[in-house]
C-alpha cells in the first residue's frame, strides 16, 4: 500500500518550466487542495504559539494565504505580514487581505514579493516568523533561516518528514516533480539544521493528521492510509517515523549563531552564462 499520496499537491506547473511557482496556486483544484490542509496547519501554528503571544508576524512563503487567512481569523497576533516569490501566490494574498478587510479585520497588513532568501524589512521586525511547509522547497535552507533570525526573533517551522522508507520518491536518483521538494527531513535532521543556523528549538511535534486532506487527495484508499499511519504513530511511533510520511512542526527561539555558521560571509550564486 502506497502511503504518500495526499503529500502530493495537485499538479502544479511541469517540473521543466522557467518558474516552477510562478502559477502555482493558479488552478481550482491547488486552490481546494491548500484550503483542506489549511485546517490543520493553521491549528498547528495556534496550538504552538497559545503561550508566545507575539506582536507581529511574518508569514514567509506564505504561498496562496490559505494558512495565514486562517491563523488570522484565530487572533494569533494583531499584525501579520507576508512574503511570498509566486505571482499566482501574492495574487491571492492579496485577495484575502481584501476580504479579510472587507469584514473589518486589518490584521493582515502586507504582503510583498521576494527573492526566496533576501527579506525585505529591517532586522527584529518581527515577534515571529512562520515558514509552513516552505523549506522543504528551498535551495539554500540555512541562508534562509540566517535571514529569517535576522528578521525575527522566534521562528515557527513545519515541514513533511520525507526521509522515511516508504517515501516513492526517495528511490533511485532525484528528478523534480511537481511538488518541488528538494530538501528531505526526518526530526532529527530538522532539528540539527534549526540548531546549526542560529536557532534554539524550544517545541517539537509530530502530531496526528486529520483525515480530510487524505480523503481529498485518494478517496476510500486515503481513508485507509490515515488509519494505518495514525494507529502505527499511536502504537510505534519510531517505527511509524521511519516507514511513513508525516508532518512535523517546530517552534525556534533565536540563539547564539554556532562555529559552523555562515556568520557575516555573503552567499554569492553562479550565474549561467547567456
């Protein structure tokens, strides 16, 4: 039995597009599919920051804002900001802002366009920064999560713990899809790449997925996907951990930078020649 399917988001642009997000969250069904797993990643977001109380927050990679519209409506702090390199995703943004608005919520303040590692506002903006479901797709992690701790002062992550038996696409040589995951964490990795970057990890959880986005996802055969993979967690979790793919959220209190850091050096990147 196949138990990755809902970890697959409905088809993006092919893998051999110039911009691989620039339409991202453009069709109906993307659309759908990040509303069903927003449920959840928004209450993993509330449920880790209930003591924190921040101030301020930047959302970075915030994608279509189906996440952050919801962390929103839930009082998570009066002012969010977001980040985000697709144009289909800022679309979007900007669109919830209007509705937001529209109800008289001025919560959500701005969203900007980026780079995907140069974050345009000053240093300690930010009570806190969210990357929901966003290093799994980045190039140059740890130069992320250096501008990130420049930014903000505690940092909110979740992630797909890929690196597990059962992963299809973990076989044989990489090849992109239309997930664009390139970066694959187990909780172990994850916490050692927060810790090597400058971040403390104060919360660590894997917690038990709702049915709905696997049942979006594969139907019947979803259902029994979410069955098998909760009672194993429930039952075995080192054993789940190890064969099956889940979600795992950490929430970072910015440190000391560590020996092995970037420290003030700059990421220089080759360019193609023309």
């Amino acid at each position: 039995m196949s138990t990755d399917t809902h970890d697959h988001s409905p088809k993006a642009p092919p893998a051999d597009a110039p911009n691989l997000y620039a339409n991202y969250y453009a069709s109906d069904r993307s659309q759908k599919w990040y509303e069903v797993c927003s449920v959840e990643k928004a209450q993993n977001i509330l449920n880790a920051c209930l003591t924190t109380k921040p101030a301020s927050v930047l959302d970075v990679g915030a994608g279509n804002g189906a996440v952050l519209q919801r962390y929103v409506e839930g009082n998570l702090a009066p002012r969010v900001c977001a980040v985000e390199i697709s144009d289909s995703g800022l679309h979007s943004l900007n669109q919830r802002k209007s509705t937001l608005e529209a109800k008289g919520d001025r919560r959500f303040a701005e969203a900007r366009k980026f780079d995907g590692l140069t974050i345009p506002y000053p240093d300690s903006a930010f009570d806190l920064a969210i990357l929901s479901h966003v290093l799994e797709h980045v190039e140059h992690p740890r130069a992320l999560l250096h501008e990130i701790r420049r930014v903000a002062n505690r940092l909110f992550v979740e992630v797909p713990l890929e690196a597990c038996a059962l992963k299809r696409n973990l076989r044989g040589d990489w090849v992109m899809d239309d997930t664009g995951h390139i970066n694959y964490y187990n909780t172990h990795t994850l916490r050692r790449q927060l810790q090597t970057s400058g971040w403390r990890v104060d919360l660590q959880i894997v917690p038990a997925q709702r049915v709905e986005p696997y049942k979006f996802a594969a139907g019947t055969r979803g259902y029994a996907q979410w069955a098998l993979k909760r009672a194993a967690l429930a039952t075995v979790p080192s054993l789940a951990k190890a064969l099956f793919v889940y979600h795992c959220f950490v929430l970072c209190t910015r440190a000391d930078l560590p020996p092995v850091s970037l420290g003030s050096a700059s990421l220089s990147l080759a360019k193609p020649p023309a």
